[in-house]
C-alpha cells in the first residue's frame, strides 16, 4: 500500500520511501513556498518551505510525519510560525533544510497560496516585505507600524484632478 499523494511527485524527499499501511488513505495537497519559491533569484542558502493540506484526520498525518522524523518547530524566529497572530490554523514541522506547514484550514491553505502569489508576482526580495503580505492576507493585520498618509483625503480634490484627466 502506498498513501495517495496528491501534487506530491515533485517533492519526493518531503516523505521518503517510509510509507506504513495505517497511512494508506491519506493525501495531501503540497505547495511550495518561500524565498526558494517566491523569489528571483531563488534564495538559495535558505531552508525548503512546503505548504501542506491533507485530507482525512489531521492528527493521523502530524503522526505521520513524527513517524518518519519530522519534529514539530516552536520557534517563532527560525520556524514558518506566524510572527504575529494566531497558529491555530496550522502546525510547522522541521526535518534537516526542509520546513513544512502543515494546516486542516482549506480557507488557511488558499490565504497562504494568495500571499504567495502575491510575494512572487511582486518579487519581494526583502523578507520583511514577504512578512507583510503574509501577515496582511493571513490575519489581516500589519507588521510594525500602520502606514501613515502624506494628505488627508479631505485635501484631495478629486474634481480637479477629474477635470485635468478628463480634459474638462
């Protein structure tokens, strides 16, 4: 018996060859993410991240991966845990270079693919800019400070800039 993986055979070093029947009916969608991912250049000299939703009973695959040496990560500094907020919509687990986060969240696991999307289609390359747009389509919230406007919206005139743009 093998377990189903879905979007999996590109990633063959995430699981290994360590597959036991109690985990047959088990499949997971996995996505990569991070600055190996959502950059270019590629950052290289970087741990591998891998987003992963599985079906079926969380707990069973989080036994899964214990089984096969994946340990649970609980730094907030050098794991995929969120800097801010709350992580009860995924767990992070730590094997050598290679990180996985791990959520039962199907609205958590879209949220996090938006953010990534985002970061790579912008090529942030400042992992502080990446935070930001994680933290931002993830919580909703800002990382630091609130950014502060130049002029107030009631200092705009919108019928004059109207006027120019239009030609009236």
């Amino acid at each position: 018996m093998s377990i189903n993986f879905e979007l999996v055979s590109e990633f063959p070093t995430l699981f290994g060859e360590v597959i036991l029947s109690e985990y047959s009916h088990i499949s997971v969608a996995v996505i990569p993410t991070g600055s190996r991912y959502n950059c270019s250049p590629p950052v290289r000299n970087t741990d591998e991240d891998y987003l992963i939703y599985p079906s079926g009973s969380f707990g069973t695959f989080l036994k899964f991966l214990m089984d096969i040496g994946y340990k649970e990560a609980v730094d907030r500094n050098t794991t995929s845990l969120p800097k801010s907020g709350c992580a009860a919509d995924f767990r992070s687990f730590k094997k050598g270079k290679i990180n996985l986060i791990v959520t039962h969240s199907s609205a958590y696991f879209n949220n996090h693919r938006t953010a990534g999307y985002v970061c790579k289609k912008l090529n942030l390359l400042d992992k502080e800019d990446r935070i930001l747009v994680y933290e931002a389509v993830l919580y909703g919230k800002y990382v630091g400070e609130e950014p502060k406007l130049s002029v107030k919206p009631a200092e705009i005139d919108f019928f004059s800039i109207n006027k120019s743009v239009c030609g009236g």
